[in-house]
C-alpha cells in the first residue's frame, strides 16, 4: 500500500477543529499545466486539480490572500484562520493558467519571481538537466563526473525519470558547479544546446502585477543560498528586488528562499534589503507571535489532493492543509 493510499485511508477518520487563535495557512505551489501535459520533472499540479483546490477553498469561506495581506490579518490577532497562496519561480503557466482561475473565485496569491533568469531567459537548472537527458538521442550513456560513473538508460520515459532522479542530488551544489555537470551531461547524452525557457516575460509577469497580485522575490539565479557567502547571498536578493522594481514598478515585500534553502548568515542578511517576509518549504502554520522570515508553508500537490483512483478528494486536501500527516511525515524523516 503506498503512502497516498495510506493518507487517504486516514483522511476518513480527519475531524477539522474549531480554530481559537489566530492561524494562518500558506499554499506553496510552483507550476501549472494543461491536462494531459507531462514533463520529465514534474513540479506543479495540473489547472483543473488547482480550480479543484480553489473551489474548496472558496467553499470554506476562506478564499486566498497574498502573503502580505494574510500577514496583515495575522497581527490583528483575532481568532480565525486564513489562507495564502504561493507560486515559486515565475513560470508562463502561472499566467495563463492560474490567474485566470483566481480572479474566477475572487482569490489572489503571491508569485515569487527568479528575476535574474527571466532577464536572461535562461531555464532553470532543473529544465536543463531534463533537457540533457531527453534531447540527446542516446539510449544508453556512462556519464562520470567528480571521480564517479553512472550508465545511464535514456531510451524510455521511465529510464530517463529513473536517471533524472538519480542525478538530482548531483545538482545540490554551486550555481558554477550545476554549470560544470550541465556541461558534462550534455556532451555525454550529445544535447548540449540550452533548453527553453518556460519562464514568463517581464510583459506576462506584469498582468499578475495588474490585476492585484502580489510579486515577490525568489533571488536572481535560483541557488542553494546556503552554499554561498554572505556578500553574494546578499546580492542575489537584492539584486532580484531591485531588478524586479525596475521591471514591474512594484518593490517586493516578500522573498521565497530557493528549494527553501537558507541558513543563519542567510536570516543575518535579510534586514539590510528591506524585506517584510521570507517563506521556507518547512510544512506549518504562521501565528500572530512567530518571525516573519522562515514562514512556514505547505506544499499541495497532487499527491496530497488526490486519491487511489486519480480523483480529486476534498476530504484528503483539508486534511492535508490541517496538518494532519504532519507527525507521520515527520516520523519518517527522522527513521
């Protein structure tokens, strides 16, 4: 029995509770595809499971907000419950897909925009390691890097995604090493031109601006910020802020730290940009009394809203936003 099985077999015994403070939820999500579309690394939910979650959302009375409206109903401090929403990187579907299904439950959300690659029009490091993997035309490739070998079978979509997910971890380093393996990788799968970049424009990115939703930071390049030195910690995100304010006319308040990597120097960093919020990938509520800048927040793919049978299951994704796996998961984590 797998673990969705498992969620949604425990989501029947779920009861959501009275909320006595003052709680706030926020949904943390990335891309948003057609039905049907299926890239090699998946991170985002399809648009109808998303007009799914925003109709329950609506059904609860509890519509999205930016994260900076949340925030401000937060210190309020009156008992209740509120929901923000969250989408990571900046992609063109966010655009043409999520913002359409917002504006139709009167919901708005935040989207944290990697400014630096939208200038540049470069993919992220992950679109590119898909792409070495599917443009090269090779079915089978020993790729060896930093004194270690791996074959490769890139002749099927499961052998390509078995290969993508063996090289991730690979990829949890430097912004010149992830060059240096890209580099590698292409000449040994023969793809070694740039993938495309789904990121929206400085044009589609100012629609979300227009019709009042919130734009955030998420650095120029997308790094791991922990494996960085404090100065260019520093300039990632103020660059990226500034970047964005000259682009948009809108000065973020907020930053969402890449993967949700950060760490002290990171936290040391922050005050001097002028920031109000930072958001992690760490699963959890916010309350009137924490720091603003490692929020919590949850992710809700669609792993975590849909059951055995591929449907959309309301029960399991209020579960899933009340935290109620949260002890499992963390449970496994530690094992």
């Amino acid at each position: 029995m797998n673990g969705r099985t498992v969620r949604w077999l425990m989501s029947f015994g779920h009861r959501s509770g009275p909320v006595r403070s003052p709680r706030l939820t926020i949904i943390r999500h990335h891309r948003v595809f057609a039905e049907g579309e299926a890239p090699l690394y998946r991170i985002g939910v399809s648009e109808s499971v998303l007009a799914r979650q925003l109709a329950l959302l609506a059904r609860m009375g509890r519509a999205p907000l930016t994260v900076s409206d949340a925030l401000a109903r937060l210190a309020e401090g009156r008992p209740g419950r509120w929901f923000a929403m969250t989408f990571d990187d900046g992609y063109a579907d966010n655009v043409a897909r999520a913002l359409p299904l917002l504006e139709a439950q009167g919901a708005r959300a935040t989207f944290y925009l990697t400014a630096g690659l939208m200038e540049s029009r470069r993919a992220p490091w992950w679109d590119e390691l898909a792409h070495r993997l599917e443009a090269g035309g090779r079915d089978v490739v020993r790729f060896e890097w930093e004194g270690r070998a791996q074959i490769l079978e890139l002749g099927s979509r499961a052998g390509r995604a078995t290969a993508l997910h063996a090289l991730l971890p690979a990829f949890r380093t430097t912004p010149d090493r992830q060059e240096a393996l890209l580099e590698a990788l292409g000449r040994a799968t023969g793809a070694s031109d740039a993938a495309p970049c789904r990121l929206a424009t400085w044009d589609q990115a100012a629609e979300l601006a227009g019709h009042g939703m919130e734009i955030g930071a998420h650095t120029m390049g997308h790094p791991f910020l922990s494996l960085l030195e404090p100065e260019r910690q520093r300039a990632e995100i103020a660059e990226s802020i500034a970047l964005i304010e000259t682009r948009l006319g809108v000065r973020p308040a907020g930053l969402a730290y890449p993967g949700g990597d950060h760490d002290a120097r990171t936290l040391a960093v922050i005050p001097g940009t002028g920031l109000a919020h930072a958001v992690t990938t760490r699963a959890g509520d916010a309350g009137p009394g924490g720091g603003r800048f490692e929020l919590p927040r949850r992710g809700l793919p669609e792993g975590a809203c849909l059951g055995p049978t591929g449907r959309f299951s309301a029960r399991l994704a209020r579960a899933e936003l009340d935290g109620a796996f949260d002890r499992m998961r963390a449970g496994r984590a530690a094992a």
